[in-house]
C-alpha cells in the first residue's frame, strides 16, 4: 500500500474548486469522479463515528483502520469537576507529586493551582516572551528527578530581536513556597528565528531513559514550510535532547554532515501532543492542515512527510503544493481525522481510578471542542471515542495525575482547567 499515489488532473481540478464547494458537494464530487469514498463502516463492520464529510474525499486510506475508526460507547461513569476558572489561555498542565497542578498562560504566566482548586500568584522569574499569535508561554515538564531537585522545563516562543522569533527551551529550580524560580536558563534555542507567530510546536516529554523530546512546528509560511524537510535547521522536527539541552548520545543525524545533531525525527507540521504509553514508545499527534490530522508512532531517524506527504490540503480548499498521499520512504500516519479535530496535548492512560481505560490515548481537540478517546490494538486505532462535548471548550492539554484523575486545560480567554474523576 505504500505506492506512490498522484492526484489525478480531474481530482487537482476539483481540490482547486474546493473552497467554492461546500462539504456535501465534495463527497457528492468524489463519487461522481468514480473515486472509492472514504470507508463507511469501519473493517468490522461496526458504524465509525465519524460521519461527516471528508474534507479531502479525493485522498483515501493507504490501509484499514487508518481513518474513521468505530464509534466507542464508554459505560465508564466520570464526574467533571472545574478546579479554576479565569485562566487567560492556558496551554499546559502538569500534575506535581502532592496533588498540585502547574498551569501556563500563552500570556507567560506560570502558576500552581492547588489540588482543591485555589489560584496561586503568577510565579516570579521566568524569561520574556513572545506572545503574539500562537506564540507564548507553551508547555511545562517536571524533571524526571523533580522529587531532588525540584527543576521544571518550559518551552516558550522566545523573541530574538531584529530576526525575529522561535520556541525555546528553559529550565529552573522551583522554590519551596512555589512562588519563583531560581537558576533559570535557557538550554536549547530552535534555529532559524523568524518573523512570523505561527506553528511553534513546543510539547515537552522526558523519556523512560530520562531524556528530552521536544516538537517543534515549521512556523506555517510557504516561505520557511520547506525547513521541515531540511536537515540544518530544527524546524518541523522533534528533538531529542539531554537534561542539559545538549544533542543526546546516539541521536540518528548526528554524523550525517550538515545536519543538525540535535534532530530525532523529521518532516513534521505542528506537533502540540507528544505521550509515551507504557512500553515507552513516543507518539505525537501533528496538527495538519484540512483533512489531515496525524498519529505517529515516532521513532529516530524517520520521516513523516510533511509537506511532501499529506492527507490534507490547504485551508483555503487547494492542493498542498507537489504532494501526495502516501510515498516510499516516508512513514504513513498510524490513524488520520478528516475532517479535523485541531489536537493539542495527549496521554495515555495507566492509572487505577479508570481501569477500563488503560492504554487509551486521550487527545484534546480544539477545533471541535472535546476530548478525544482513542483505543488501540496491535498498534492500530480500533475505536474512538469523543468525550465533554457539552462544555464546548478548546481543550488545550491532557494530563494523568497521581490519583489517576484526568486534568485537563481549555484554551478560553476566560479558560478553565477541570478533574475528570470517577463518579462517587
């Protein structure tokens, strides 16, 4: 299945009309052009959940399971309840050991959030940054030795004067009242910087072997969206890094000349949700253009495409320039959402408090405004599942806490952040 797949002149013709059709007219227009639509059942038979219009009817799966997957049914039980409330864009959430919960504001405000709800003052000591657009303060990670040396890691997008911007990394020690940060630098600065506000990427992941993951976005422009494929610049890529921010021991490019040696994987658009299930394998989920919403299954030295291999196309209905849907030497998307869902933060589930939900990968969805469920076999997507969508927020970021809870951020200029836990 992964022979190369070119569109069709007719099916070019009809993706540069997209923007004036609208989505009945593009599935109508796929089965009137003789082309396989999307899969209506998933290979079960089971009804998918997903039933609306294909953004893209023209692409099509390269395998089964790999889109609309069935619909889940949870009978587990959970009460929501909102810790805070007047949160000003929160974009991370990170559970600390006593119960407490780090929260960042795109603004650059860093705060702690008490187990029972109380909004602590903005924590002192972090470095400028550049809050324009998507840029802003962006995750926050524990130190996998957060128990001895109390450091947490940000990522931010990070203003470099006359050339513009880019996401970097900065780690501090946290003080005992939670109240500032101590020792603070800044370990790794993505390369090039540019003008724009676009596409930073900038989930943070400590690995079972305690290193760095961090994504990085290719800052949206058809100007610089070629970087992603590059090997001299970090944009488009994930990183695997030191605690220190130095390029890890053993990273795939580091002797291949010319490229960065920081870099892990490559051809990547904007990757927000970065998880480790529990045999340690990285996932990402990559915020895609239309039609085009990706797990991966990360692994080092791979490519994943972008813009050179996509399921969707530009926003405003054309073809992503010179791609195609699936090509040798590239890695196809484990699973793909068309229409999207807009992912943002990821976590796989180990904890007691939901045992029906162990090893499901739980996805927040801006664009549609819940939180996703996704229950996977054999490495491959078998069921979804879409949960709060009667709270109608962008849910930002997805984490497990201690008690096996659930915590999640919405990203509202008035933004929340809620516990999602077994009904008593």
């Amino acid at each position: 299945m992964n022979q190369r797949r070119l569109l069709s002149a007719s099916a070019l013709l009809l993706l540069g009309l997209g923007a004036a059709c609208n989505r009945s007219g593009q599935e109508q227009r796929a089965q009137t052009n003789g082309e396989t639509p999307v899969q209506a059942t998933a290979p079960d038979g089971r009804a998918p959940l997903e039933t609306r219009p294909a953004n893209v009817p023209e692409q099509q799966p390269t395998f089964p399971q790999q889109t609309r997957a069935a619909k889940l049914q949870s009978d587990t039980t959970f009460a929501v309840t909102v810790l805070a409330k007047g949160l000003s864009n929160p974009w991370a959430v990170e559970p600390l050991p006593n119960g407490d919960l780090l929260i960042t504001e795109k603004p650059g405000r860093l705060r702690v959030v008490s187990a029972t709800g109380q909004l602590g003052a903005p924590i002192k000591g972090l470095p400028a940054v550049y809050a324009k657009g998507q840029g802003g303060l962006l995750d926050v990670a524990l130190s996998p030795n957060f128990a001895a040396d109390q450091t947490i890691y940000w990522s931010f997008s990070e203003p470099r004067g006359t050339t513009g911007n880019a996401t970097s990394v900065a780690k501090g020690v946290l003080s005992a009242d939670r109240r500032s940060l101590t020792q603070v630098r800044v370990i790794f600065r993505a390369l090039p910087a540019y003008d724009g506000d676009k596409h930073y990427g900038s989930r943070l992941a400590f690995g079972p072997d305690g290193l760095l993951f961090v994504s990085l976005g290719e800052r949206s422009d058809l100007e610089i969206r070629p970087q992603a494929q590059q090997m001299n610049s970090h944009m488009g890529k994930t990183l695997r890094l030191t605690a220190d921010g130095q390029p890890a021991p053993g990273n795939p490019f580091a002797r291949q000349a010319g490229a960065l040696p920081e870099i892990w994987t490559v051809g990547q658009r904007n990757v927000q949700s970065l998880a480790f299930d529990a045999q340690g394998q990285l996932w990402s989920v990559d915020m895609g253009p239309q039609g085009g919403d990706e797990l991966n299954r990360l692994e080092g030295g791979k490519n994943y495409g972008w813009p050179l291999v996509t399921f969707g196309e530009e926003y405003s209905g054309e073809p992503v320039p010179n791609a195609v849907t699936t090509k040798t030497g590239y890695v196809d998307p484990v699973y793909y959402w068309d229409p999207v869902i807009a992912p943002s933060g990821a976590q796989f589930y180990s904890g007691d408090a939901f045992p029906a939900w162990r090893g499901n990968l739980f996805v927040g969805a801006l664009k549609d405004r819940e939180l996703v469920r996704l229950q996977l076999e054999n490495g491959r997507v078998t069921g979804e599942e879409r949960l709060l969508s009667d709270r109608k927020q962008r849910i930002r970021d997805v984490r497990q806490g201690l008690d096996g809870a659930l915590y999640v951020v919405t990203d509202e200029a008035s933004g929340e952040l809620w516990k999602i836990a077994p009904r008593k």
